[in-house]
C-alpha cells in the first residue's frame, strides 16, 4: 500500500531499447531520403520498406505497453500515442516521396527521442513537442498555400499536406487530452496519498518512510504519540527522537543495508513518556531486491509481550528448578509412554541416569508379568478413554531390587497443541511392606501367628456362601484349654504364652493344610474344617488334636500336661459364622461340664441350657443386688459326743421361676462373671452378724466358731484382705472365730501370691481350711507352703465308709494321719450315718458335718438348735412367732443314740 507514494514507472530498459531501434530507423529513412532527393535517386520504395518496420516495431511496442500492468496508465497513454503517430508518419513516407516530407521525418524523429530518451515523468516535455511541430507544420502549410512558392509547388507534395496535417492534429488533441487527464490524476493521487495516510494513523504500529539519507519523509500518528512531538519535529529530527541513544547506530547500521534491498528486523528500546519501550523494528525497501531511495519502517511495541516472554521464561525456569528440585520423581512421557524428561528423583529411583531413561518405555522398567497391564493403561490413555489414573506400579531398579510406586499419570495438553503425559513416582515399597504387616497382623494372632477371630470368621463366612455349600459340609471345632489360668498363675505369663504358642503349633500338625486354625483370644481356639462328608471326619480331627494335647509340655525346665475341651458344630444350611461358632461354643461348654478333656457334638438342645444359663447370669446378678441370696447354716460338731462347734454358711438362692437353684449351679457362674466377689462380700458380713447374734446367747459354755467359704476369684483380688478386715470390724466379730475355706484348686493357682494373700489373713488372726481335700492337685509340698489350719475330707471319702471296698478308708485314714501329722484339725463332710461318725471316729478325726447332724438351717433357727443341743434356755422368739415345729436332735455320744423330742419355744 505504501508503496503507492513513490511514482510507478515502465521498465525503463524495455522502454528504451524500443526507442532507440525506433530512432535508427527513422534515421536511415531519413538519410535515404536526404539522399534521393540531392542525387534524385528513387530510393521510394526502400524508404517505405522501413516505414513498414518502424510501423511493426510501434505496433509491437504498443503490445509490450499492453501486457505491462503493473505500469502506470499516464505513461501507457503517452507511449502508446507516440507510437500511433509513429504508424502514422510511417504511412505517410510510404506514399510520398521528394523531400517534401522531411518535415513529417523530422517531427518523427523529434517524438521518438522525445520519448526515448527523455523521462516521461512529465507530459509539459511532450506538450512543448507538440506545440513545436504544431507550429512547424502551420509554417509549412502557409508557405505551401504560397501562389509563388517554390519550395512547396512539387505538385506530388500537395496531397500529402492534407494527412500530415490531420496527423498533427490529431497529436495536438491527444496533448490536451493528456493534459487534462494528468490534472485528473494528480486531484486522485492526492486524494488516494490522504486515504493512506489515515490508513497509516490508524495503524496501532509506528509506521515510517526513510529516505535513502536517513530524513523521514512518512511519519504516523501512533510515532508521534510515542515520540511526544508534532509531525514536523519528527520529520525534522528524524528516527532518532524516538530511540535510546545506545540503539541509534544500530539503527542507522541497518538502515544502510535495507537500502540496499535487504529486508532487516531488530529490536530497539524506545523513549515513552511511561518509560522505556521495547520495539519490534522491520525496514523494508520500497523495490525489494534491488537497490532504492527509500525504506517502509514499522516499529512494533512489543514490550508486553517481551515482559509476557520474561515471565513465561520465569515461570518455566522456576517450573525447571521445582522439577529438578522436587523430592518426588517426576518424568514426562509421550503419549506412548516414552520417557522425554526426567527430573533427577527419577534417576535416583530406578537407579538410572536420564541418558538411561530418556526414549525409552516406562514399563520397560516394569517385570515381565506387568507388560500387559501396562499397556492397557497406556492405551486407555492414548484413547483419551482416561484423563488419568493412579495405580501401583512395580518397578525394577538398576540393581535389580524391585520396589513399589504410586504412580500418578495425567493426560497434558502443551501450548504447541501436542499432547504429552505427566508422570508422579513415589516410593511405597515401605509402605506397602507396612500395610502388608498391619494387614497381616490385623487378621493374625501375634503369638500364635494363628488366624484370630476376624480372619476366622471371615472364612468361615466364605465356605458357608461357597455355590457348592451343602449341609454338613462345613465344621467348625471349638476348642478350649482346661485349667490354663492354673498354669499361667502359678508359672507366669511368659510360660503360658509359650504354652499357647506350643498349643497353636500342634494344632496345625493335627489338621489338614486347607483347614484353617485360629486364636480366638486367651485359650480359645478354633478349627474350620471345610469339605466334610460326615461326622466321622470331624470326630477324627478331634481325636487327633486330644492325642496332641495329652504329650507334655516343656515350660522352663518343667513339664506341663494341660487338656483341652472342643466342642464340634456342622452347619445345617441356614447358619453364619456367629451362629456356628456360638454353637460350637455351647458345644464346648457342655463338654467341660461333662468331665473336660474330651470332645461334644453341637445338639439343638444345647442351645436352650446355653440360654437357659445365660438369663440365670442375668437373674443372679438381679439377686444380688436386690440381696436375694440367702443363708443356711450346717453344724459343725464334735465326733466324739456331739458338741456344736461351729456352724458353715451355705448361699442359697430361690429363684421365681426355676425355685430353689443349686450351689453348684450357681457359685461356679458368679465365679466366671467376676460376680463371686461382691457376692462373698455380701455373705461374708451377713455370716458374721449372726456369728456375734449366737456367740452372744446365754449360757454357751464356749465360743461358737464360723466357718466361710472364699473362692479363688475372691483371693486374687488384692483388696480381700481388706474386705475381711472390715467384715470383723463392722460386725465386731472375734478373728479368732471365723475360718475361712479355701478350694484346693485355688491353692496352685499362683501359688506365690496366694501364699502371701493367705498369710495377710492369717495375721488378722483368723483360721484357713482346704475344702474337699483329695480331689484336686495338693501334695504335702502344698500344705506345708501355706498357713492352713484345717483338712476338710470330701463327702465322696465319707460315702465309700462302711462298705466293702477299704479304699475309701484307706484314703480317710491317710489324710487324717498327714493332718496329725502336720498337727491340723480334720472335718468330715456329708456324714449321713451313725456308722460313717464312728469310723472317722476311729479312724481319729476330730469334727464332722452332715444330715447326721442337721440340714443347714435359716439363721433365725441357729440359737433354738444350740439351746437344745447344748441343753440351755432357748432365746426368746419375736412376739407373733409361731411356735416352731418339732426337730431332729441328734446326740451322739457314749451309749447315746438319736432321738427325735419335740422341742417347744
């Protein structure tokens, strides 16, 4: 567009070589005229022979103006007229001759050099041309019109005046046409230079003309506005009012060359009122590829964008530090997962530099089993059917170690258009180890390394929802240690982990492998067994593992041999895992009750007494709160004549709908829920108050002694001794009259603690007795250990007197010489005949309870039956007492026997 200031021309060479070959020829035809006109000669027909050729050359030459389209039309008019003229002229010597029409050859010859050689940047050249050979054949027509003219009265001449006159003419209107066309030209020339320049302070770019001295000639607004002066400052100083000093050389440097034809671009700083300003510049010469006068500047602010370009570079350099700087591997990734770059936690990783890693496969680095795996992923990503995933991913390092990532991939779209992925590498190896050890120990016992109850339950759940379940199939074995709390009281707790630990491991060598063996917790243990045809299958398992159990046990240099009690469960098509291990459960609970050591089939029943014991837990922890449990005291009396000694306080308990619950019953489930400690609290003050109630009826010769029951769950609480303590205290008993029995069992029961126990209560100053002695685990070694001071002989010793068999004597006898032996009092329990008394009589011991005697009776009976027995006053009943019915007195001595008296208040 600029462009159109500088004035367009024809190629001049072209116009030229045309103009000369043109002026040769109308030289020679006027040489050849010149001379046939002085030798007269008729050299005619040569003359119009180069007519003819100079008229082909015009004709020619008009064709070349034609296809020129990029000339300007002015100079296509003029030139084409000229050559029309030259046509003309050329048919005018043609058919002339003489020298008459020198004329018309010197006016030829006058335009063709005219337009040869002279430029035709102004037609008033061509103009004066005109009017000059105008004049010139005005003069010659005038003296041809002469009468006496010599010079024009060849009469040959006379006709040709008329065309070359007309030629003229027609030359001379072709002049004032372009005349005014010229003036037409310059008003849309100007107006077309005032439409550029708008155009160009339009423009948001600085735009500039430079001449070949480096003036400015175009200037726009925009450079105005950034040089801060008006266009002819700027026009004045030129480019260098605009740029930083440092820059004008340079400037001026390019500038030289663009005026040589070449195209330059640079950056320059320029001075704007806000600051400096970076500018993008491009000169462009007017005539690219040649040599020119001027040169199109356009400066581009670009300093927005250079400050953009600075900031992105920046960003990306801190990006690149932060890559390279990050503790987690990062690596980016083609969209065929080929490394591109790697920052160097990455290297570090897999243990290879990036010469190692870049253009190779991510999952090159993968084990062979997680190539497919990895391709899939790869291509899910390729086919944008993911954005991303996060997976664990394996990956073998340099060394060959293989180690757990969590790899993170993205899909990334670059400002280029191309599409990469993102990788995130962090090392889990630890973690995973971690989790695979917590998991493990979640569903594992830690001291057995056994399944534990989670786990168990789990499979269990599984093989009951397997497609091919049938009824019976499955099992499950509940198994459970008799008197383990034995051993671990009086060995420690390290020997009953290794005993648990020895327990676990026969356990697996008793099963099959595909059998699952668990802990459930304490001594409990489970075994699934999967796959069963019949009973038999799970009677041989538990056959097997009471074989296993009955070989000893080395713990710390001493050998141990504990049972076990299971109890067996086959599912029946309905049941989950709670159901079939609760029921094993119940199985097992029935084997103890039934002896220990041996095995029990799960039965329907089973599981109405299991109920049926669970609401008697319910209901006896109801009892002893409301002091529903009550007493019944036995005598205790001499062998010898009968006299009361003391008396035993027996717990009872009347439940509302069951009636009158066995001790049996209902002692050994207060022991098991911890529920005997508040219990023999209770019992232990009651006993007492009524302890002081009889000690305190007149005429009693003697204090009558009370004898307690203290289970062994009430002596491993440390506060028992505090507990009697304060019973004698409140109650004002005397120590010296209560006894409390101990279970045999309960003395190897932490045999170091209960004998430190039993001394503290031996210092209150009461007395201790063995309960049942000879049917649990006391040697000689045992009493011996602790401060007792009575044997009480079983009532299944005392059955046996009397009979045939000596056995039970032998053994009555036994024990009541290793208690004279030892210097302890002996007491027989359930004597029920007068023969049982006088053996053990006999046989020396000392003191005896029994129905012989009395059944335990309330505590409001006690005083009446020591009155009787003892032959005193009665205590005054509580007015509104009925009179009490009559009783059984048995008085047993020398020559004495029983007899029944009605005995009134």
């Amino acid at each position: 567009m600029l462009q159109s200031f500088q004035a367009p021309r024809l190629d001049r060479g072209s116009v030229r070589t045309l103009g000369h070959v043109r002026l040769c020829c109308v030289t020679v035809i006027f040489v050849l005229a010149l001379a046939a006109t002085v030798t007269g000669a008729g050299l005619s027909p040569y003359a119009g022979l180069l007519a003819l050729a100079w008229a082909g050359l015009s004709l020619g030459q008009i064709a070349l103006f034609a296809r020129e389209r990029a000339a300007h039309r002015l100079e296509q008019l003029v030139t084409a007229t000229l050559c029309v003229d030259g046509v003309v002229i050329a048919g005018l010597i043609a058919f002339t001759g003489g020298i008459w029409w020198c004329g018309a050859v010197l006016y030829g010859v006058l335009t063709v050099a005219t337009a040869s050689l002279l430029p035709l940047r102004r037609v008033g050249v061509v103009g004066v041309v005109g009017l000059m050979s105008l004049a010139g054949v005005l003069a010659l027509q005038a003296a041809a019109l002469l009468p006496d003219s010599h010079f024009f009265g060849v009469p040959s001449m006379r006709g040709a005046w008329g065309p070359a006159v007309a030629g003229v003419l027609l030359v001379t209107v072709q002049m004032l046409g372009l005349g005014w066309t010229q003036y037409n030209l310059t008003r849309m020339l100007r107006q077309r230079a005032l439409r550029y320049r708008a155009l160009m302070d339009a423009a948001q770019d600085l735009v500039m003309v430079l001449s070949h001295d480096g003036l400015l000639t175009h200037v726009n607004r925009a450079a105005l506005s950034m040089a801060r002066c008006e266009r002819p400052e700027m026009l004045r100083e030129g480019v260098p009012r605009l740029l930083v000093s440092d820059d004008v050389p340079v400037f001026r440097h390019r500038l030289t060359r663009a005026l040589q034809g070449e195209t330059q671009t640079m950056m320059l700083r320029a001075r704007a009122f806000h600051g400096i300003r970076w500018l993008s510049c491009t000169l462009t010469p007017m005539v690219p590829g040649l040599q020119t006068t001027s040169v199109l500047a356009i400066f581009r602010d670009v300093t927005d964008d250079r400050l953009a370009a600075e900031t992105v570079r920046h960003s990306e350099a801190r990006l690149r530090a932060v890559f390279n700087q990050a503790a987690i591997a990062i690596a980016l990734l083609d969209l065929d997962g080929f490394f591109v770059d790697v920052n160097p936690a990455v290297e570090q990783l897999l243990g290879y530099d990036s010469a190692g890693l870049i253009g190779r496969r991510w999952n090159a680095f993968s084990p062979p089993e997680d190539l497919e795996f990895t391709d899939e992923l790869i291509a899910a990503l390729h086919l944008q059917q993911r954005e991303n995933l996060t997976i664990q991913q394996r990956f073998v390092r340099n060394d060959g170690r293989v180690l757990w990532t969590l790899l993170t991939i993205s899909r990334v779209d670059n400002p280029s258009g191309s599409t990469g992925l993102i990788a995130m590498l962090q090392d889990i190896t630890e973690r995973r180890a971690l989790e695979a050890q917590l998991t493990w120990q979640a569903f594992h016992d830690p001291l057995t390394n056994l399944a534990n109850r989670a786990l168990f339950r789990e499979r269990v759940e599984k093989a009951l929802g397997g497609r091919t379940v049938t009824p019976g199939s499955v099992a499950v074995l509940f198994l459970d240690l008799d008197d383990f709390k034995t051993v671990n009281d009086s060995m420690g707790h390290a020997a009953g982990d290794q005993l648990l630990f020895e327990v676990g491991r026969r356990l697996l060598n008793a099963t099959r492998g595909c059998d699952t063996v668990a802990r459930l917790g304490g001594d409990e243990f489970a075994i699934l067994i999967d796959q069963v045809r019949e009973s038999a299958d799970c009677v041989r398992v538990a056959e097997r593992v009471l074989e296993s159990m009955q070989q000893p046990v080395q713990l710390d240099g001493t050998e141990v041999t504990v049972g076990s009690s299971i109890g067996i469960v086959r599912n029946s098509g309905a049941e989950s895992a709670d159901d079939m291990l609760r029921n094993a459960d119940v199985a097992m609970y029935s084997a103890k009750q039934r002896g220990k050591g041996r095995f029990t089939l799960f039965e329907p029943g089973m599981h109405d007494k299991a109920v049926e014991r669970l609401r008697l837990q319910t209901d006896l922890r109801v009892a002893i709160e409301n002091d529903e449990i009550t007493l019944r005291f036995q005598p205790i009396v001499t062998l010898e004549d009968g006299t009361p000694f003391g008396f035993e306080a027996l717990a009872r308990w009347s439940h509302a709908e069951y009636g009158d619950v066995s001790p049996n019953t209902f002692i050994p489930l207060a022991e098991e829920t911890g529920m005997i400690v508040p219990l023999g609290c209770t019992i232990l003050r009651a006993a007492c108050r009524e302890a002081v109630r009889w000690n305190a009826l007149p005429g009693l010769s003697a204090p009558i002694g009370l004898t307690v029951n203290l289970s062994g769950r009430q002596l491993e609480e440390a506060a028992v001794v505090a507990h009697v303590r304060d019973a004698l205290l409140e109650t004002g008993l005397d120590a010296a009259r209560l006894t409390l029995e101990i279970t045999e069992s309960a003395l190897v029961h932490n045999s170091d603690t209960m004998r430190h126990r039993l001394q503290q209560l031996k210092e209150l100053g009461i007395s201790l007795a063995i309960d049942d002695f000879g049917t649990g685990y006391s040697s000689l070694s045992y009493i011996r250990q602790f401060p007792v001071d009575v044997l009480k002989i079983d009532r299944s010793f005392v059955e046996g007197l009397g009979r045939s068999s000596g056995t039970d004597a032998a053994l009555a006898r036994t024990i009541i010489a290793l208690a004279d032996s030892l210097q302890l009092r002996t007491v027989a329990e359930g004597i029920e005949v007068e023969a049982q008394r006088a053996m053990l009589r006999e046989l020396g011991c000392e003191l005896g309870q029994g129905y012989l005697y009395a059944k335990p009776m309330l505590a409001g009976d006690v005083g009446a039956w020591l009155a009787d027995a003892l032959g005193i006053p009665r205590p005054a009943a509580p007015r509104g007492t009925p009179p009490p019915p009559a009783r059984t007195i048995a008085r047993i001595g020398p020559g004495s026997a029983t007899t029944t008296e009605p005995v009134s208040a």
